[in-house]
C-alpha cells in the first residue's frame, strides 16, 4: 500500500470532529506479504508510510494555511485498532 494524501478523504463524524479515511490502495503489493502475517512487520511498515505521508507537499502547503488547525499531531503514527496484531 502506498499512503498518499489524494489517497485519503476526511469524514466528518459530528460538527467538531473529522477523520481521515484511506480511499484506494488497499492491500500490499509485496511478493511475501509480511507486513500482512506479522504484527511488528506490520508496524514497522506503517511507520515508514507516515514517515513519507507526512513529508509529502501536498500536506506540508495545507499545514501552512494561515487559520488552519492541525488536530493531528504528525510525528506520530495513527492507531491501527488492532487490526495486524
């Protein structure tokens, strides 16, 4: 899966909150899929994704929008919820 900021829409779930919903790209494109069979594989995959995620123009030029809120804090990875545990 590449991570890539058209990849991603927001949803809004009320009047103050907004998550960020991956759109495309799902699955991996790997011969040996192990971020798929291992929980730390898996981890470390999606650190390096936001890693480059968070370094792309695209979201560094919105970032910089005067008025603009950041609820998200970039240096960390989102939680999975458990799903590649």
């Amino acid at each position: 899966m590449n991570l890539k900021s058209q990849n991603i829409l927001c949803r809004r779930v009320s009047e103050k909150e907004i998550i960020p919903v991956v759109v495309d790209n799902i699955g991996e494109a790997t011969l040996i899929p192990l971020a798929t069979w291992s929980g730390w594989f898996c981890r470390k995959k999606q650190a390096r994704q936001w890693q480059r995620f968070i370094k792309e123009p695209l979201l560094r030029d919105a970032a910089s929008i005067p008025g603009a809120s950041n609820p998200m804090p970039v240096d960390n990875v989102p939680h999975t919820s458990g799903l590649m545990n």
